[in-house]
C-alpha cells in the first residue's frame, strides 16, 4: 500500500507545514511505515491537489498498489484530492483538518479525532455516496441564497487590516443584510417544479457547512437520498431566529421538519436538484464544498457510492458499528 499526505500550506490561519511534517514522520513511523511507503508533497497553487492525487492514482493503479491520500487542508483541498482518484477504485481519500471550515468531517467525528495522525493511519476506508454539482464534486452540501452570498462576499474583507475570519465573517453578514434579502427561485426536484420566494436553500449529502451549521442533521452520506431543504424568504427580524435554528438543526427532527420550522421551511428528499432565479436579478451565488461562484442554473446530482473515504479508528468502527446495526 502506497500513503500520500498532500498539505496546503494556504489553508486556514496559518501554514501547517511546518509543524505537521515531522508529526506525520513520526506517526509513520509508530504505524510501521518504511520511508519508501509514504510521500509528503505540499501544494503550490490551487487544483494542484488534484493534480497530485490523479498523478499518483495513475501511478498506483499500473502497479496495483492500493493508495491512501490523506488533505491536510480543508474541505476545498479534501475534494480536489477527491476529484482527482474518481475513476480509480483503488484510491481513497482521507482528511486531516487545517482549514478554516472543515464541515465534511463533522457527519463522521470530530476535529480532534481527525488530527490524530495515529487514529488515521489505524482507521479504514468505507464507500460513501458523492454529489456531482456545477461547481463541481462535493462530499457534503451544495447551498444557493443568502448563506452562499455570505461566504462569497469574505474575501474582499479579508484584505483589510486585522479582518481576520470572524471579523471578515460578520462583515459579509452585516453587507448582505442591508441589501436585497431574498431571491425567486424555480426548483425541479426529481421532476416535481416549485417556485418559492426563497432566502437560502441546502442540498445535503452530509450533515454540516458553512463552518458548523447543521443544515442536514439527519443526513446519511450512503443513503442514495439527498436531503433537500428551501428556506422562505422571511423580514430582516425573523432571520436571526431562523439562522439559531438551522445553525443548531433544530429545524429537522425524526425524518421531518419540527413544528417550529414548519412555517419557514419546505423539505423533501431526492436524488437529483435543479434550481433557478426566475426574479430577473441576474445569477444566484452557490457554493460547494470550498467552491463558491454566481450561477446561472445551480444542479446536483447524487452519485451513488461513489467516494471512497478514509475515516480515522473511532469514527470507522462508529461506522461500521452503525451499518451492522441497520
């Protein structure tokens, strides 16, 4: 078995390279790895994961080595990684958390049981369903509506002196806000059309995003389901009830929307999203694990069991626990 460790040194506050190469070296070594048996590359520009990653499936698959990767990142690099082993059932895709959001492990475990290098390199490899979106592949959420509007308007003031994440954060609420709230949308969701004025709205392989809302908190990430939540649009006071709901997944209880949430809230389950603005203002934001852009038309499709994953030893044994159950 080959183990690749790709680090993105732009990920979250600070470089993690410099610490975490001799800690991987380390739990490498506990874990009975050869130096031959393992690579550590740090990326140098965006897509170069994914890169790296195809690189070594092809390589890996002409000798018929098994490969693990593990992102040392966040959930944007996870996916590029992800993306560059599909068509390769050989590869799988671990992630170890430095980014700012790292929502794909929040379905599975927790942060600290994803840095623990040795629970990594003991854990297992299980099959989990993906999301094939225009924004491309995603393991978790694609969003459209204010949330993505949000994480699209962060950059800009993270080029301000001392705008850190949260400071940053808070702007982009603050901006969006005091302007238009609310878009017109025409959803097809396996064949069913409704048109909502909507605020935002989550497609969810996965139970987390945005940084920890729990947007789906009852999604099964190899389900062959989506869940599918459209949030009305609502004034400016109600939002903040609204946002302390659906932060805290307190909207969706035992396979259905709480009476709370009922009022503000549409839900089904489906395997395949098409939505649109049909209010003539122009493209809505969306984002995707790591990804966000304008769109035109915003689609997501289920990929059955079409990720292979890594999960560190608790989470894995939760897993397999879990499915023996079921």
């Amino acid at each position: 078995m080959r183990t690749l460790f790709l680090l993105n040194p732009a990920a979250g506050k600070q470089d993690c390279t410099a610490s975490l190469i001799p800690q991987i070296e380390a739990a490498a070594r506990r874990a009975g790895l050869a130096e031959g048996e393992y690579t550590v590359c740090v990326t140098e520009y965006a897509g170069h994961a994914r890169e790296l990653a195809h690189a070594a499936a092809q390589e890996t698959a002409q000798s018929g080595e098994p490969l693990r990767i593990y992102t040392a990142g966040g959930d944007g690099t996870f996916m590029e990684a992800m993306t560059g082993v599909q068509g390769f059932p050989h590869a799988a895709v671990g992630c170890l958390p430095y980014g700012s959001g790292n929502d794909f492990l929040r379905t599975y475990g927790t942060k600290e049981e994803f840095a623990d290098l040795d629970a990594q390199l003991a854990g297992g490899e299980v099959t989990i369903d993906l999301l094939k979106t225009n924004l491309g592949l995603s393991a978790t959420i694609c969003a459209a509506g204010l949330d993505a509007q949000v994480a699209y308007g962060i950059p800009k003031f993270r080029r301000i002196p001392l705008c850190g994440g949260e400071v940053a954060y808070l702007l982009s609420i603050v901006e969006q806000l005091c302007g238009h709230i609310g878009r017109k949308l025409t959803f097809t969701i396996d064949g069913e059309e409704l048109t909502v004025d909507c605020l935002m709205c989550a497609i969810c392989n996965g139970k987390a995003y945005g940084g920890g809302f729990l947007a789906g908190p009852e999604a099964v990430p190899d389900d062959g389901w989506l869940d599918v939540f459209i949030v009305r649009k609502v004034g400016r006071l109600t939002i903040a009830k609204l946002l302390g709901m659906y932060k805290n997944g307190r909207h969706f209880a035992h396979g259905q929307l709480t009476e709370e949430a009922k009022p503000y809230f549409i839900y089904r389950r489906a395997r395949c999203v098409a939505l649109r603005p049909v209010d003539g203002r122009g493209p809505i934001v969306a984002t995707a694990d790591g990804e966000c852009a304008p769109c035109d038309t915003v689609t997501a499709a289920l990929q059955p069991l079409a990720g292979r994953i890594l999960l560190p030893k608790p989470a894995y044994e939760r897993f397999l626990k879990k499915h023996a159950v079921v």
